[in-house]
C-alpha cells in the first residue's frame, strides 16, 4: 500500500525557537514570526522524521509574489523549500534575504 506523499494535518504549534503561538490550517510548518520550522516529516504532514532537529530559515528565494523559504536543519543539515505564507513577518524575510547563506 503507497501513502501518500502529502498528509495535511491542521495543528496549533508553539515555536520552539521564540515562543509564539501559531494557529495552523493545515499547510503552516513554520512560525510565522522567526520563521524556524522542525524538522519532523519525511513527506510534507507525515511527521515520521526521526531528526526532529530545529530547521533555520537561510534563504528567502523566488520573485513576487512567489517566494519560497530555504529552511536548513541544524541537528542533521536536511534542507527543504517551504511556501511564504501571507501571515509571515515581512521584516524577518528582509532579515533573510540580506543576509548570505
């Protein structure tokens, strides 16, 4: 039997890295306000990564109005593309892209 590659799972967080709470819909899988993700899934909603490491945000790529987060683990150095959503805070995607990875 193949599951499917994408699970979505609505589920309320509280970032690790800063503490905000997040109100999720289903596709969030990164705080809204320092933009940290956690390296959890395998396949995006599986939740069967066994690292659980703290994923940095170290590049905000693409153009407007689509733009992608560069999120890299810090335990084990996975990295994965993840969507700006529109609740994301604009000054830390600034922050982001000035900086170089």
């Amino acid at each position: 039997m193949q599951r499917k590659k994408f699970q979505r799972k609505i589920e309320d967080f509280t970032c690790e890295r800063c503490g905000h709470h997040a109100i999720g819909d289903g596709y969030t899988n990164h705080c809204s306000q320092c933009l940290w993700s956690k390296h959890v899934d395998v396949h995006p909603g599986d939740r069967a990564a066994p690292c659980g490491g703290m994923m940095k945000p170290v590049a905000v790529e693409g153009t407007t109005p689509t733009y992608t987060l560069l999120h890299r683990c810090e335990r084990c150095g996975y990295e994965r593309r993840n969507t700006v959503r529109p609740a994301d805070s604009p000054e830390t995607l600034i922050a982001i892209a000035k900086t170089r990875r």
